[in-house]
C-alpha cells in the first residue's frame, strides 16, 4: 500500500472464489499436459527413464495439491513456486516437441506456457490485500490487474455507507466498491468533511 494516504479502505473482491476456482483450474491443467508430456517418454524408457521419473511424479504432485490442498496455492509465494516450475516444464515439453517435428503439438504447449507465464505476472498482485487509497491529490482503486486513478475534479461526491463505497461522477455514471475499514464513528465523520472539502469547490 502506497505511504501515509489520508483515508484508505480494504476492498473486498467480490470475485475472489471465482479468481481462486480459476486459478486451480490452471494448476490442474498444467499438471495434465505435463503428464502427458512425461508420457513421450515411456516408449523409450530405457534410454530416457530420467525424463519420465523426473517429471511424471512432479506432474501428478501438481494436480493432487491443486485438488486436496487448494489453500497452499492461496500464498503468493507457493503460488509463485509452482507456476515457475510449470513454466519450465512446458517450455521444456515445446522444445522437446520442436525438436522430434511435432509441430502442432509444440505450438499448444508453447501458447500454454505463455499463458501461465502471464498468469504468474499478475497472480502476485491479484493475491495481495487491495486498497482504496484517499490524497489530496487522486483517489486511487488498487483493482485485481491494474490500479484505478480518480481525479477528484471528476467526482461529484463520494458516499462510505454500510460495507460500500460509492463514488458519484460529475458525468452521471457511479462506481461502488464493497470495502472494510477500522474507523470509528468520529474518524467516518472526518473522512465525511474531508470528501465535502475537495468535492465541494
């Protein structure tokens, strides 16, 4: 969170179960193109028994922690550790598919490697606290993928009630968020007086 903002609240993502279903989904099917990856292997398994004891068991680890242990993938920093091994081992699979021709198959693993490599630059973000953060300057909304940047010239009034924020533009439009907070009722008053001193001007 940025430094010494005036106000901020906690946002609630609303979202956060559906973001968390998807994302072991991910881990899942990572693991099952990894599997059968590791499978390539078995025809040659005299010659190339490292690869397939290397990687099957890595693969099915993968899919049985996604299933039966889904909370381990909620720490950014395990999350992290488990979609760079599965980067490395689906670029590994791409190579591997490169070089014995199989075209077609090189492509999906290359295009599913990308897409977990993507997956790791924004699951840190999406897996920390996110804030409504209150300056004098601009209103910023920490969202999953990007942060939100209001003006306040652009608002019309801001309303804290119950468990939500409601921003109200000067253009007409609304935006609300559900958020958590620790004020009291005397620290909601100031937070009132200090919106109405830079909406009201």
């Amino acid at each position: 969170m940025h430094s010494q903002p005036d106000f901020f609240y906690l946002l609630i993502n609303e979202k956060a179960r559906i973001y968390a279903s998807q994302r072991i989904a991910m881990h899942i099917m990572a693991g099952l193109f990894l599997v059968f990856y590791a499978l390539q292997y078995l025809p040659t398994y005299n010659e190339n028994w490292m690869y397939l004891v290397g990687i099957l068991p890595v693969s099915i680890l993968v899919i049985l922690l996604a299933i039966f242990k889904k909370a381990l993938f909620l720490d950014i920093n395990n999350n992290r550790i488990f979609r760079i091994l599965e980067t490395g081992f689906l670029m590994m699979a791409c190579m591997h598919f490169v070089q014995t021709n199989q075209h077609i198959s090189a492509i999906l693993y290359g295009f599913v490697s990308l897409l977990i490599l993507y997956l790791f630059s924004i699951e840190s973000r999406m897996l920390q606290e996110q804030y409504v953060i209150f300056n004098k300057e601009k209103i910023q909304v920490e969202l999953p993928i990007f942060t939100k940047k209001i003006k306040w010239s652009e608002l019309k009034n801001v309303v804290q009630k119950n468990d939500y924020l409601t921003f109200e533009f000067k253009n007409g439009t609304f935006a609300q968020y559900r958020v958590k907070h620790g004020y009291d009722e005397i620290k909601l008053m100031e937070f009132k007086e200090y919106i109405n001193s830079l909406t009201n001007f």
